[in-house]
C-alpha cells in the first residue's frame, strides 16, 4: 500500500475496466444475426479499434475541430462498413452498431472490486469516451461510479494534461490526491508526468489473440494489482 | 403519467432533495460545540441561504468571473462571520463550516426515491452547486447518482438556459428527452421555457418557519408529485 492514499481514483475504461473486444463481438454477431446481415464481425471489431487512436489523433493536430468519440467511431464505422463490404445495413442499424460501444462489459472483477473502492474513494471513469457513452454504459454494465469524467468535460483526450488535471480541478484537489487507475503504461506514465498518482493491473486479452504490450509494468508506479480486487485489497478496502 | 418517458431525469438539489436548512444548522451546531465557539447558527445559516441568490447574480451580471458556488459561499460566510461578531474560528474551522454544504442529509423519500428511478433512467443533480460539492454530497448522503451535473460543467448557474440545454447536449438527447425534476416553480418554469419536461413536489419546511412560497405548482408541469418516492410512482417504477 502507498504510503498516502488518493481521494480520488479515476478508471481508464476502454481494456481496463470493460472487454470491449469481447463484449463488442458477442453484440455485433447477435445483431447481425437479427437483422440477417453477414460480416466479419469480429475482424471489423479490431479494425474499428485500430482507427481509435489515428481518429483521436487528427483531433489533437487540429484537423478536426473538438469531436466526440461517438462521432469519431461513426466515421470510422462508416469507413469500415465500405471497405468490408458489408451490405444491407440501414441508418438505424449504424446508429444501434456504433452505440455497441455503450454496451460493454466489465472484466469478472470490475464490479466487485469497483463496488469496495466506492466505499472509500470517490471513483469515475477518466476515458476518451463522452459523457453519454460512458453514462449509459455504466448502467449497462452496473459500473457504481461517483462521476463520469468524460473527454467531452475537457474537450481534450488523454494523454493530453487537462484530462488528468481536470479531474483535479473539478474535485478541487491537488493532482497527487488523484490516483489513475489503467491497464496501459502509456495513460499511466502520462498521468504520473503530471503528478497524479498511479495504479497498474494487466488485461492480457484485452486484445484477443492480437495483444503486443501492456502485460506488466513498466515504470514506477505507486500499485501493481493483480486486478480491481486486488487494487481494492492494496489499498485496504 | 406523461404520455410520454423521459431518458434522463435532473433534480435540483438544495431544498429539493437535500434538506439544507436542518443539516447545516445540526452540523454547525455540533461543530460549535466541538470547538467553544458560540453563535446563534440557526440564524446564520438563514442568513447563508439569503446571500446564495445575490452572489450569483453577481456572476451573471458580469460582476464576478465564473466563480464555483464553493467560493461564493465562503465570501458569504467571511462577511456574516463579521456581522454577526463570531469570534475563535481559525482557517480550518473556516474551511470546515463552508464545507458543510458538502454534507447535507436527504429528505426521509429522496434515497429510496431515487433508487427507484434509478432502475429506470438516467438520474443526476443539475444544481448551483460544483462538482466537487455534488459529488462529495452525494457520498455523505448516499444519493445513487448516474451522473453529476455540477454547475462548473457548463459555467453558467440556473435559471441560464445553459445548464438545463447542457445537460441535453452531454448526454446526446433532445431537450423534451430530459425531464427538471424540483420543488420550486421558478426553476422548472425556467426549464419548461427552453423544451424540457417538468416534475414538482413540494418541500414547505425547506425554509423552516421562513417558507414563503412553493408550496403548489404555479404552472402546467408534466407531473406534480407529492415526493421523490411519488413521482417514481406515478413515472411507473
């Protein structure tokens, strides 16, 4: 356990707190079926997420004015959809398959290990999502945040600085009463650069059989879990 | 019932859901108790209240920059402190006091009101009050929260159309989507006015012996309820 304890404990989402790969195929597979569309589903589902970061990139160089991740998975989709092929999905079908990503799952200890933090911290998510995604899939999911700290509060997505010292800002604490919570070593060297206390954990199917990084820590960080339980146990709740 | 649901569902938060005037004067008094220093704090929390309006239309008059209700509380307090002729307080116990409306009890249907409505829709404060305040209310009274809708999101205080069209545009639904929850007629007046739906309920002790008005619905709100557990009644759950 770190010798002092946060006030705050904010969650990267996307891998850390819920299987997007998983929980996106199993959804988009069961509605193909249901409107009798056949596809690739589960290599569209990594293709979309390779477009992530290059979407959110042509926002921080300022290609794109400030877009939802929403909109940026809509345009990616839109892309995608063409280049697969897919044939035979209406508006109303995009617009249910790009709200696949408020309906995701959490990991087996998400929950859990959530629920006992709660009963000490004060805990959100600190993800690129917006708002309403992360809103309505905490309600999918039964994920008990505190507040949603979506990138559309800061209009900026990590790693930029205001995400993490925003969440500062709107707590009114000092940025090392912040602690970020994540699967991945970039978010968390990022938030560390600012001040923010850190807390590792792996998800090594994050990315099915197509996982390149992210199985251990690799800076210094104030916890290494095992997982969200562990992280709850560490820190003695 | 309304013909129609609404996705989401803000309440106002002091007087609404919170009884402020009783918590703070039981948390003040017990605090003066705890360090010797004596003050008629009954009165001095009324006369807190009176200044909540003014100084934030020193906000909207341009008077002030965006200021959180946090600090706007706290230059209320320095100067009651002096008019009333309090003596012994340090910063702490200053710091201390001023946070007390972070930790105001709900009336006796608000937790159980919620958590119904809670099953159901999307629910969160859309208050005067910042994040921080909020949130660290909502800890200490155990409201489920899905959402925290702090005035500092939106850096306008009601009645600013701002706040109520900023809740629309966080969660991506139509202003007619989000339904004002309240016990007073100006406020839902104020959200009525720019598309949203509209719930009252009366509180006619929020002032104590000083309530001078809100005791009916003035207007043709969507629902007028007897309570939080009442208007999740009649919103059937």
């Amino acid at each position: 356990m770190p010798g002092k304890q946060p006030a705050v404990i904010v969650f990267d989402t996307f891998g850390s707190v819920v299987d997007w790969r998983s929980s996106l195929i199993a959804d988009l597979t069961a509605y193909g079926d249901t409107i009798g569309v056949s596809a690739d589903w589960p290599a569209l589902v990594d293709a979309w997420r390779a477009a992530y970061h290059p979407s959110m990139d042509r926002v921080r160089k300022g290609e794109l004015p400030w877009t939802k991740l929403d909109a940026l998975h809509r345009g990616s989709l839109d892309r995608l959809v063409a280049d697969f092929g897919i044939k035979g999905l209406s508006e109303a079908d995009l617009v249910h398959i790009n709200l696949g990503w408020h309906r995701l799952r959490g990991w087996p200890d998400a929950v859990a290990g959530l629920t006992r933090l709660k009963s000490r911290f004060v805990i959100g998510p600190l993800s690129n999502g917006n708002v309403s995604l992360l809103t309505n899939m905490a309600k999918f999911a039964g994920l008990p945040w505190d507040m949603v700290f979506g990138s559309d509060l800061f209009q900026h997505f990590k790693p930029d600085p205001e995400t993490y010292l925003g969440v500062a800002k709107l707590m009114d604490v000092a940025p090392g009463q912040v602690m970020m919570a994540a699967a991945h070593n970039g978010d968390l060297l990022a938030a560390k650069s600012v001040g923010l206390m850190t807390a590792f954990w792996p998800r090594p199917l994050e990315y099915g059989p197509h996982q390149k990084r992210d199985y251990t820590a690799e800076h210094d960080f104030d916890i290494v879990a095992k997982d969200i339980e562990d992280l709850a146990a560490q820190l003695g709740v």
